[in-house]
C-alpha cells in the first residue's frame, strides 16, 4: 500500500512542532503511532475540520479526504493503532 499520505502528515506535524521545539515524531515507533492518530483524531473533530466553520465545502472536503487516507494507511502499517473519529 503506498503510504505518502501518513509520510506527508507526519512530515507536517513535524515542520509545525519544530517551531515550537517539539519532538519528531516517527512512523517506527508505536508509541509515536498512536501520538499520530490521536493527532489524526483531533485534526477529524468537527471544529479542527471545519476550522470552527470557516473553510469552504470542498476544502473540507479534501482535508477530510487527506485525512482518512492517512488514517488508512497508519492502520496499514499498526493495526494496533485505535481511533474515535475516524472508524
């Protein structure tokens, strides 16, 4: 299974968390893959989604789109992973 949605979203979290001096997250660790879909999750709420209602259709859309896909993919990779949004 092609797995660039996950690699991108980690690779975005990583990007926005080195602003702040956070830690890299890592698809190798299983720790580090559930942090990412508690992520996932929390990017899947109807606020975090919509950015409290203030993207258009279709962009939510395609961030919901992005999202499950990358969702997908991570349980691909760890099946142990759980979710609540996304399921």
């Amino acid at each position: 299974m092609n797995i660039s949605n996950i690699e991108s979203y980690v690779e975005r979290k990583n990007a926005f968390g080195k602003l702040f001096g956070n830690k890299e997250y890592s698809l190798l660790s299983a720790v580090d893959r559930q942090a990412i879909a508690n992520m996932i999750d929390a990017d899947l709420s109807p606020e975090n989604l919509t950015c409290d209602g203030e993207l258009s259709r279709s962009q939510v859309n395609a961030r919901y789109q992005f999202l499950t896909r990358a969702a997908q993919e991570l349980q691909s990779i760890d099946p142990s992973v759980t979710f609540y949004e996304y399921n």
